[in-house]
C-alpha cells in the first residue's frame, strides 16, 4: 500500500474507533483495543515511573500476555530498575521485553555517557526513540499512559490517535485526572515508585530529572531549566524529528563536546 493511502487508512481507522469507544471507560477502552481485530497487534510501552502502575495493573487484569517494553536508557535511577522488577512480580506481568540502545550507535555516539549534557534531543533519540522505534516495528499500534492534564499539549488528547502516519496510539486514561490515579492505587493497594515520595512525581533519566517543589508543575524537574517537555518528538533546526540524529548533526553535538572538554 502506498504511503499516503497508508496514511490516509490509519487516520480514517483512528477516526471511526474514536467514534465507537468515545464514551467509553478506560478499563472498556483498553480491553476492547487488546481485542478488536482493527486495532491490531498491541504492545504496552511503560517507562515504571510515577504513574505507570496504574496502567500495568490494568493490563495485567485484563491480558498480562500483553507485550510490555521498557525502555532502560542505561541512565536511569536505581529506584526505577527495582520498581520495574517489583511490579513484574507482583503483577504477574509474562511479557516484559526490556529494550536498549543499540551499543555500536551508543559507543559511536556517546561513548563517555556525556552527551545528555549537550543534547538532550540527541540522548533522548539515541536511548529512547530510536531502541523503540525498532522494538514496535512488529505491532500496529501501541498503548500509552497519557493524559490530558499533563500539559496543554494534551489537552484534547483521543483515545486513538496515529503515530506518524505508521501506527496507532492508544492512550486509555486520556480523560483521567490526577484523582483519578490517586484513587485507582489507594483502592487497588498498588506499590508507588519510591522517588515519588521523595519529590518526583515524574520520573525520567536521573541526569534530566530533579525534584519538584510544592506549587510546581509535576513535569517541572524533566529537562529543567530548558524549553523541552517530550523525549519523542524533537524539534532540530525548526523541524520535527523522530529518531536520532542525522549523522552531520550527531557530529556537530559531538564536536561541541570535544571543544567544551
């Protein structure tokens, strides 16, 4: 099928499950994703940080067969590795696929685990968006755990949405609010990350991610201090990028280091 047909099915396809499930639950929404045949082949993508426990438990009641990946950037807290194997015990979670970067393009690129320092854009592509990229080439589609209120650029956030113009996204807790998952892990006893007690109530690489005050935004300890939100989509040049760098501009941020040593 040509691309643009492709394109153009996919977003027909998210339009009309939209309008089936629209006044659905989230527990309805995703239990009918994972088993309607025009979704197609799904997998959970779960960072176990703040919040995911409330979408993995989901799952697991629903279809704990249901392929989980977990993106280790090599760069992540302790905490969040024995949270991630916590929760696939006490869950009882069967498909968890933990996927990391590349080593040729990590040694290539970052060989002295200092570009984060340079280009955030650049790490995020190199550890995350690239390893999951490959990691979702077999399925049609992938669920997500975002959320309207995390920022306005969510706001008017489907339940089914296309991802650049390859696959679908499926984001059942679109319309939750922060009660909403305060209430489902009160009631369902589920472990919290520990660092949330600790002031991160979002939770990332440790080298991005700092503790947030009383008042502040929850997202305000990723990236402090600068101008990005997301670790999927990047914005280089004035255009958006999904993946990583192209190799000129991978040498430039490489070039950068080198002249600041």
């Amino acid at each position: 099928m040509p691309l643009d047909d492709h394109a153009t099915g996919l977003a027909r396809k998210a339009a009309a499950l939209n309008d089936r499930y629209r006044h659905h639950s989230a527990t309805a929404v995703l239990e009918r994703a994972l088993k309607d045949p025009e979704v197609g082949d799904l997998a959970l993508v779960s960072s176990f940080g703040a919040e995911s426990v409330v979408l993995l438990h989901l799952v697991s009641v629903i279809a704990p067969g249901t392929p989980v990946l977990f993106i280790d950037t090599r760069m992540l807290f302790a905490e969040t590795l024995a949270y991630q194997q916590e929760l696939a015990a006490t869950l009882n979670l069967t498909d968890i696929r933990t996927i990391r970067a590349d080593l040729t393009l990590l040694n290539r690129d970052d060989p002295d685990g200092t570009l984060h320092q340079f280009s955030t854009d650049a790490c995020c592509g190199l550890r995350k968006v690239e390893p999951l990229e490959r990691a979702l080439a077999g399925f049609d589609g992938w669920i997500t755990g975002r959320k309207r209120f995390q920022n306005a650029d969510r706001a008017a956030l489907d339940f089914f949405e296309v991802e650049a113009d390859k696959r679908l996204k499926v984001n059942p807790l679109a319309h939750w609010d922060r009660a909403d998952l305060e209430d489902y892990m009160v009631n369902n006893r589920l472990p919290r990350h520990p660092l949330v007690a600790k002031g991160y109530p979002s939770i990332g690489c440790a080298p991005c991610t700092t503790p947030v005050k009383p008042g502040e935004d929850p997202r305000a300890g990723r990236w402090r201090g600068s101008a990005k939100v997301e670790c999927g989509i990047h914005f280089i040049n004035g255009r958006a990028v999904r993946g990583p760098l192209p190799a000129e501009e991978a040498q430039a941020a490489n070039a950068n280091k080198e002249n600041a040593a």
